[in-house]
C-alpha cells in the first residue's frame, strides 16, 4: 500500500508575466483564474489515460482512486493498493498524451507527490 498526499491546489499563472491565467466561465460567462486541484489532475487528465482502460482490474483501480480522492481533504493522504499505484506513476512518466508544458511546470507537487509516496 501506498500513501499519497492531496496537495494544495493550483493557481496556474502564465510563466512570463507571472499573472494567472484565465478562462472564460462557460457558466456566469466571466473571466475566472484557472485553477487547478490536486482531484481535476489526477481523475482529469491521469485516470482518463488509455492505461486504466485495459482491462476490468485497471478500470478498478481508477475508480478506487477517484473515490477516495473524491472524499479525501486538501493535506490529508489516500492510501491505495501498491498494483494501482504502480499503474498511477506510470501514466504519470510516460502519458498516452503529452501535457501541456506551460502547466505542467506549475504541477510540480502534484508530480512529486505521486512519485514519492509514504509507505504506511
């Protein structure tokens, strides 16, 4: 089993002039900064990578992640089962789909915190 820490979330700033971006709320239809948490990461971009999607056992690991992140407070931990972890840092190193670099920089504790998880 592994523990992995929910960081904080992100505020994600253009990286020349250092102001945050933003993105046009389809909602109020206002600018809003782009934000980004530790669960929109993970679910959003790691768990929909063709990797969970193999077979059934996969597809279980990414929803025993996504619902315990789903519950789990920002500078708590989830623990997870040490088969899905491994697959979770594999998507992480080598992605079907490349990230986008600008906010992928703005990520770094979210990468280490997948990367250098406690043992229980």
């Amino acid at each position: 089993m592994k523990n992995i820490l929910i960081p904080e979330t992100i505020t994600i700033k253009n990286l020349l002039t250092d102001e945050p971006m933003l993105f046009q709320n389809q909602i109020t239809n206002q600018p809003e900064q782009l934000k980004i948490s530790f669960f929109n990461f993970v679910v959003g971009t790691l768990l929909k990578d063709a990797a969970f999607g193999v077979i059934a056992v996969t597809v279980m690991h990414a929803i025993d992640i996504k619902d315990k992140l789903k519950v789990a407070a920002e500078g708590t931990s989830i623990e997870i089962e040490d088969e899905a972890y491994d697959l979770l840092a594999a998507t992480l190193k080598k992605p079907a789909i490349n990230f986008n670099t600008e906010i992928a920089m703005q990520l770094g504790s979210y990468l280490k915190s997948i990367l250098s998880p406690d043992k229980p």
